[in-house]
C-alpha cells in the first residue's frame, strides 16, 4: 500500500513537470538567492548610513568653524581679556555698545555655552565633546608669535595674535558601522557617537596696526 502511495505521488509530480529532487533543488536555490538579496540590502543600507554619517560630519564642522568665527570676529575695546584652555572672555559689540562675553565649554551639556556680562548662559554651540584652546603671544612687541600658551591674561607684556582652537564634535549615527571602514573613526565609549576632531586657528585682526 506504501508503496502505492509513493509512486502516486512520483507520478503526480512527474506530470506536473517536477521531479522531487528538482522541488528541493528549487527551494534551496530560493533560500540561497533570499540571503544573497537579504545580504545585499543590509550591505547598502550600511553604505548608506556611512555616506550620510560622513556628509553630516563635514557639515557640522563646517558649521562649527563658521559659527564660532562669526561671533568672535566683532571685536571691540581691548578685544581678549583672559582664556583658559576651555574658556575666554572677550569685548565684543552689542547693539553699539563694547560689551564682555564670557565663552566656555560646558562638559555635562556637551555644548560651548556663551555669557554675557549680567546675563546667564546660554547655549552657544551644541554637540561637542571636548575644546582646548592654545594662546599665540608676542612677548617681545615685534609683532611676531613667539610663544603658545595654555591661559592668557591681557597685559602690557605680552600681545595676542591668534587663537588656536581644537574642538572634538560629536556625530550621531548608528552603532551598525561600528564594525568595517568605519571602525577606524574614534567612537565615544558609551554614546553611538563619533568624535570628529576640528582644528582651525582665529587671528586677531589689527594686532599690529
């Protein structure tokens, strides 16, 4: 009776124009081609988020780098007054009024944050992990940088000339390209975030004049 029933159904299939080894055959094929597309998509969409994560990182640096020399580019009076490594005060214009700003970097907020005299602090740039700030100063008035500093206050010994500012921002992205091309960015230890660093130098103007 067994026997019966089989060849049936080999009989069946034959006249369906399938064997029972091409049906596995075919249903193997199937499976190989799913995890070839499955593989494929989630190839992409890493391709994807690396090339947005990228496109963003240029942009806010730029953003950044722009910002920050926008605010600090009206200076006014005696210009810089003092500066730490992740603060400055500076004298710059207000409405037509010299006025004292105070900038620092705020570690809890990740964020610079900026103060103006008799007022509270608000945030002045967001995302940022880190800042450090150099001091280029003339000591010997021949209007040439002699030396880096790591604080500044305004005196009549030395002139500043430039501020070199380092900034680490922080990137959004997701955890999937912590793995590949990706893995060489430096990655916050527990935020999906990747530090991007950011260098650039602001020169005072008319320092010489």
């Amino acid at each position: 009776m067994l026997k019966t029933k089989n060849h049936s159904l080999t009989t069946a299939l034959k006249q369906q124009g399938f064997t029972l080894l091409e049906m596995v055959l075919s249903t193997g094929l199937a499976a190989l081609m799913m995890v070839a597309i499955t593989a494929s998509l989630l190839q992409f969409n890493k391709h994807k988020l690396l090339a947005q994560t990228v496109v963003q990182m240029q942009s806010q640096s730029q953003l950044a780098v722009a910002q920050v020399l926008r605010d600090w580019r009206s200076l006014c009076g005696v210009g810089v007054t003092s500066g730490t490594t992740q603060a400055m005060s500076l004298m710059r214009q207000y409405q037509g009024r010299c006025v004292q700003y105070h900038y620092a970097y705020n570690a809890a907020g990740h964020s610079l944050t900026r103060r103006k005299s008799g007022g509270r602090n608000s945030g002045f740039l967001a995302q940022v992990e880190s800042m450090d700030l150099y001091y280029g100063v003339d000591s010997n008035k021949d209007c040439y940088i002699d030396q880096w500093r790591r604080s500044y206050q305004m005196s009549d010994l030395v002139v500043l000339h430039q501020v070199r500012v380092s900034l680490r921002l922080r990137v959004p992205t997701s955890k999937q390209l912590r793995t590949g091309i990706a893995s060489l960015w430096v990655w916050h230890e527990d935020d999906d975030v990747v530090l991007d660093p950011v260098n650039f130098i602001w020169r005072l103007i008319n320092v010489c004049a």
